[in-house]
C-alpha cells in the first residue's frame, strides 16, 4: 500500500474506540459471512465452466489488511486454510504498492503460497477514504491451465514445470485497467481460453461485489470501527476454540491412512497423524509421513495445513466464526520433503488425492480421540476423470471431473449415500450438461450394491459413473484414483467399505472384453469405447450384528444390500419374497439363530 495508506490505516486503529460492543460484534460477524457467500453466489451465476458453476470448486472470503481471514463462503471448507498463506506472498510483493481498483493473482505453490496450478487465486484490496481495509479474495478451479496434459490434474508429470503455466502473485488490474497482455499471455496458455478468461473474471466480479459490500459497512460504521471489530472477531474466536479444546481430554492419538501408489511404482504412500491436545491447544503432527513422490500427488504444505484446519473444524459447534482466530489455536507440523510438504519442483498437480487421504488420516486420529463423535472413512474424491481431445473443426474440448462417493458410518446414525465429505463440499455435475458440451454419453450413474462397510450403522455405497465416447475418433482419457489396496476404514467393530477399480470395454458391437486398469493411468479412448469409473463404499461403524434388522430389510428393499449380504455380514435372514426378486419379511428366529452363531465364531476365532 502507499505510505499515505500505511499512515491513515495507523491512525484509524489508533482512534479506534477502546469500549466493545457484543451486539455490533454479533452483526458485523453475520455480515462478513454473508458477504462471502454473497461473493460465492457471484461466481456461481457468471462462471463459464461447470466445474466451478455446477461443480463449485471456488471458494470466497474476506481478508484484513495483514492477511488474516475473516470469513469464508459456504463453498470449499478445504480451501479455508490456504488463503492466509496466499495472502501473505501478495502483501510481500506489493505492500507499498497497492491501490485502489487493484487485483492480484497467483496460482504458484511454490512462489505464490497455492496450493496447485489450476487454482487461481484472485485478491482485490478494499480502500475506504484512503484506507487499506483487507482483501475481498476467490479461487477457482480452472478447467485446463496448460502443460503437458489436459485439465491440469494428471498424475504422471514428474516436475511442476510440466504442470502448466506458472504465476507468481501478478498484478491483473492495476488502478482498475486489466493488463490485456498478462491476460493474453494467460489465454494463450490454456487449451479453453474462453472459459478460463470467463472464469478468472468471474472470481475477479466477486471480489468486486465484496469490496463493494464491505465499503458499505464502512461508511455505516466508520473505518475504526470496522478494523477494530475485525480485529475482536479473530480474538474472540481464538478465545472460543481454545476454550472448547479446553473441554477435552488431554493426550495424543496416532493414526496412519495409506495411498496405493504414485502410478510410477507400486510403493504405498503413508500418511502418518499424530494428534496431540493439551489444554486449549492442537498440535497435529504429520512426521513420519512418506518422502515426496515422482508422481504429481504431492501435497503442498499450505493445502495440508488446509485440510487439518477443515477437519478439526468439523468436531467443533458448529457456531464457531471460521477465520484465522480458530486457526490460531492450532498448529501443524510436517517435515519439508515429504509426501504432505514436497518441494520444489516436485510435481503437485493431483495433490487432490493426497488431500483426501491426508483428510481420512486426521480424522482417524479424532476419531481415537473422540470415539462417539467422529464418523467412519467415506469415500472422498479420489477420482479424477479427465477425457481431452479436438473436435471435427479442432476445437479443443476437455472434460474434468472429480468424483465423489459417500460418506462412512457414523456413532449415532447411519451415513449419507452419494455424498460429498465435509472438507470439500463439492457437487456432482449433472449428465445432462456433460452430454450437452461433451462429445461423451453418460450410461450409467448409481449406487454399487453391497459396497458399503456393514457395520451397526452402515457405510455408505459406493458409485459408479460410466463414459462412452460418441462425437470423435479418439480422446485422451487420464485418471488418477486410488483404494484399490486399501479400503476405506471401519470404526469399533465396523467393516471396511469395497475397493475401488477402473474398467474399460471396447469399442466392438458386442464386446464383451471388460479389462480391469490401473488407479493411475492414460491412454487412448477410441469411439465406442466405455470407461468405467467404480468408487470405493465408505467403511461402517460398529458391530454389524449389532444392526437393527428392520434397517438391514429396507437396505435390501433399496438394493444397498443383497439378502445374501444381509445373512452373511448381518446374520438377517429375509424370506424370499412373492414377486422375483423382490426381498420378503424378516425372519426373527432365523436372524436371532444366525447371529447367534456368528458370535460364536466369532468367540472360537478369538475376535471378542
């Protein structure tokens, strides 16, 4: 910022009233949360890219003038922990230099504070009367950011530098004029300029609409105030979290959680979570984590810090402001080199994936913490489809999506089918836009029977997606995916949910050869070709014998559980129905006959 800003921003503070007002702090916390969803509303209704208008991989929020958060949309809770870190490479480029009408980008992990290159973050500085009153901020998932494959998100680039293109924190407006040749430069890059530009603008339109709202708070309530109240929010969360965490018990609590490869060997790739709580205080530890990786799966540390701070969030009421107060009171420790702290150039293009597993590793560690409140391992985005390739005129297209299961089951009740977890919040997007903008057919979307972990309260089934391509000779199908070697985890007695796969089928009228492929992979889609995506079932919590047999009969009638399932893992025994394969009633002297035996067996095996 100017000198002259710096200035007004020191006298503002000096003069800020030192009496708090609890009822204004109450108003003015409500009105920074829905400025930032007024934001994210922004984007959703001028975004280009139905991975960021249908999908909503974007998240807004609002920022100070020293780079803390104050608050974030209702879009990506795994998001909320980079922005600050982001923030912070901005203010060291520009502060002395900022001005009114301004916007930053960056999308660098390695010299920006991102988190992976599609990811564009954009900053708008917020004057009032001269004043440096913080940041509007957004970030959007690009569909395709240039580099080697398609869609940004391949698993198989060994350096950043293959990855796409490059931003430091750059100016793109300055003093309200777009710099055309960045922006050229930009489209130039990308194989959908048209989108990529729509999209970059339309996070740029939301930090617009936030300053524009928070300059309104401005004049109502006068800089001071504003700043100072900015100022309490952060502390009177930090004082909130650390209080709640001072409810807890102390101690610490380990948890590892593994990914199947890096799809240049066959290693498995550790996530070790060590949680460690002491007074009103969180310490969530990553040592012992594998070493970074050749395959683009790495995690950039802003991202991991990310993530702890989304999963701890998720054992926390649910009252509690989400900005940099809460985070505070947390701390995350990671060795640089690692799998969850790579450095550069490791490749991180599909740190996605990583984060889904670094997210199912903190949680197992709450979960030893915190055994009646934390649920079993869903199924997260571990898919990530993208199918590429140039029409008959030679316009590029590029599908992108990232698919999402199901959660696992929880202490008290049963789980959420066809789901999304609750770090990402991410929507799937519908058949009918992809067909429409695609040269693909979606043939079939729908749960996986007896995928789900059995338990006392069932984990969730798992999906399926299927793509056959119909509008051109040939595309480039990449996938990264993972649980193929390791299942999502049960909780206290609860069963493993089902392995994911991957499966293609030719092209041939009549082909029946279905091969299964690897979690990690690219190759050739041919026309006619159907490619299969198959999502790992959430893990169950609890002993399944446990399971209200009537519940075991519904998911039967659902067709979430097959009556053999149900006698195998439940030991419920369903008379046959009158109709064909419709389930009947229960058996309640076969079920209590059953169960009776697998407890048995269970005995004569040792098991409890």
């Amino acid at each position: 910022m100017s000198s002259s800003a710096t200035s007004a921003t020191s006298s503002a503070v000096a003069a800020a009233p030192s009496l708090r007002d609890p009822i204004r702090l109450e108003l003015l916390k409500n009105a920074f949360a829905a400025i930032s969803d007024e934001m994210a509303a922004t984007v959703v209704r001028t975004a280009r890219s139905y991975v960021i208008k249908e999908a909503m991989d974007f998240s807004t929020g609002l920022i100070d003038a020293r780079g803390n958060l104050i608050s974030q949309g209702l879009c990506l809770p795994m998001h909320m922990g980079s922005f600050p870190p982001t923030i912070e490479t901005v203010l060291a480029r520009f502060e002395g230099d900022m001005h009114e009408g301004d916007v930053y980008i960056t999308n660098d992990p390695y010299t920006g504070g991102g988190t992976h290159l599609p990811d564009i973050y954009v900053f708008k500085p917020i004057f009032h009367e001269g004043v440096l009153l913080g940041f509007s901020a957004a970030i959007g998932h690009q569909t395709d950011i240039g580099g080697r494959v398609a869609g940004g998100n391949a698993c198989d680039n060994t350096e950043i530098f293959q990855e796409g293109l490059r931003l430091p924190p750059v100016r793109l407006f300055d003093k309200g004029q777009l710099d055309v040749d960045l922006m050229a430069i930009l489209q130039l890059n990308v194989r959908l300029p048209d989108k990529v530009h729509g999209d970059v603008m339309a996070t740029v339109s939301a930090c617009t609409r936030g300053e524009r709202a928070m300059q309104a708070l401005a004049r109502r309530y006068g800089v001071a105030v504003l700043q100072a109240e900015m100022d309490h929010l952060l502390d009177y969360t930090e004082r909130m979290t650390r209080a709640e965490l001072a409810t807890l018990a102390d101690g610490e609590w380990a948890f590892e959680d593994f990914l199947d490869d890096d799809g240049f060997t066959e290693d498995a790739i550790r996530i070790r979570c060590k949680v460690v709580k002491k007074g009103g205080g969180l310490t969530v530890d990553f040592s012992g984590s594998s070493a970074q990786v050749r395959g683009s799966i790495n995690l950039p540390i802003s991202m991991t810090q990310s993530c702890t701070y989304a999963c701890v969030r998720c054992i926390m009421d649910a009252g509690l402001p989400t900005n940099s107060g809460f985070m505070r009171a947390i701390k995350v420790i990671a060795e640089p080199g690692t799998i969850v702290y790579p450095t550069t150039p490791a490749p991180v293009a599909a740190r996605g994936l990583t984060a889904m597993r670094a997210t199912e590793a903190i949680w197992g560690a709450l979960a030893r913490m915190l055994p009646a409140k934390v649920f079993a391992c869903g199924a997260q985005g571990d898919f990530g489809v993208t199918i590429a390739g140039y029409d008959r005129e030679q316009q590029p297209f590029v599908l992108l999506e990232f698919l999402f299961g199901t959660w696992g089951g929880r202490p008290n009740k049963d789980t959420n089918d066809g789901l999304s977890s609750l770090a990402v919040n991410y929507s799937n997007s519908p058949v009918e836009v992809v067909e429409t903008e695609q040269p693909l057919r979606i043939e079939a979307y729908g749960f996986r029977m007896d995928s789900g972990g059995p338990g006392k309260h069932r984990g969730g089934v798992g999906m399926m997606r299927s793509y056959r391509l119909t509008g051109v000779p040939e595309a480039v199908l990449q996938v990264r995916s993972d649980r193929q070697k390791f299942q999502p985890y049960g909780l206290h007695g609860g069963h493993d949910g089902a392995f994911a796969a991957n499966f293609l089928t030719g092209a041939a009228v009549g082909s029946t050869g279905r091969t299964q492929l690897p979690g990690k992979f690219m190759r050739t889609l041919l026309k006619g070709e159907l490619y299969e995506a198959v999502l790992a079932g959430g893990g169950g919590w609890g002993d399944p014998l446990e399971r209200d047999p009537a519940a075991v009969l519904d998911d039967v009638i659902d067709g979430k559980v097959s009556a053999d399932a149900a006698w195998r893992d439940y030991g419920v025994v369903i008379e046959p129905g009158q109709a064909a394969g419709r389930a009947g009633r229960l058996d309640d002297a076969a079920t209590a006959a059953r169960r009776q035996d697998l407890r048995a067996a269970r005995a004569m095996r040792g098991e409890g």
